[in-house]
C-alpha cells in the first residue's frame, strides 16, 4: 500500500490511515506521521527526532526509532542505507532508485517504468552466486552515486 501525502490531509484523516494500516494512532504518531507524509522526502532519524521535539510533543530518541521502525514495517515508508553511518528514511514507497550528490549529499528519486525496473531485477537474480544459492531475493535498492 502507497502511503498517501498528509499534506492535503487533516490529523483525524492521519489517525484514520493508521488504523487502517493497524497502527495505534497515539499523540507522538500522528505528529511524526503527518511529519514524515507531508511531502516526498528522504529524513534521517536524527532529523525525525529534532522536528518532532521541535515542533511537535516531545519524544525521546527511543520513540522515534521504535515508531520509523513500525512505520516501515506498515509500509509507510522505506529505510534507505546510504552509506556505513547514514539511513534515511523515504516516504516515496512507490518502487524507484536513487542518486546520491557525493558532493551535496542531496538524495534524488529516479523514477523508472516497470518493465526497466523488471529487466534489472532479473538480470541482477542471474547473476551466478544468487542462482547457486538458491537466495529468496526479497527487495533491491538501487543507488547511483556522483556529482550533478
């Protein structure tokens, strides 16, 4: 299920999202939820935390990591490991890749039709560990990296 974009939707509209998606709509949820569906973005944790506690109730580190996590898991958003040290957290659930600006860290959505995104899964699933392995491949991120 595609998150839709809080923007346009009231805070009873968020609580009623979120039961669909079987998640208890208390104070800190709404406020992150309507937080991170607002717009098409890519957000740290960090970055979670300090808007929550900046313009919403306060919630404690543990909170924001526990509610992204369940968020995830609803399919309201898509963690996206950039690096090492840095995930993000991207509100476009809708399947797509991504370029990373080496030299701004700016993050941009690349959109791609179906059939493309079809061909790179399977030639990626050829590939000869994955066929001996006999691996369940469930998801792929693709990210480019450079400089625009």
């Amino acid at each position: 299920m595609t998150a839709p974009v809080a923007q346009s939707m009231s805070k009873q509209d968020i609580i009623e999202y979120l039961r669909k998606v079987h998640i208890s709509p208390t104070t800190q949820r709404v406020e992150m939820a309507h937080l991170l569906l607002s717009k098409p973005q890519h957000i740290s944790a960090e970055e979670v935390y300090n808007l929550v506690n900046e313009e919403y109730s306060k919630a404690s580190r543990a909170t924001v990591y526990n509610n992204l996590h369940l968020f995830e898991r609803a399919g309201l958003i898509k963690s996206l490991n950039i690096s090492p040290v840095l995930t993000v957290y991207d509100t476009n659930t809708t399947p797509h890749f991504h370029f990373v600006d080496t030299e701004t860290g700016r993050i941009r959505d690349i959109e791609c039709d179906t059939d493309t995104m079809n061909k790179i899964l399977e030639t990626a699933l050829q590939c000869e560990d994955l066929e001996q392995s006999k691996a369940q491949v469930t998801g792929l991120q693709l990210i480019f990296y450079g400089k625009e």
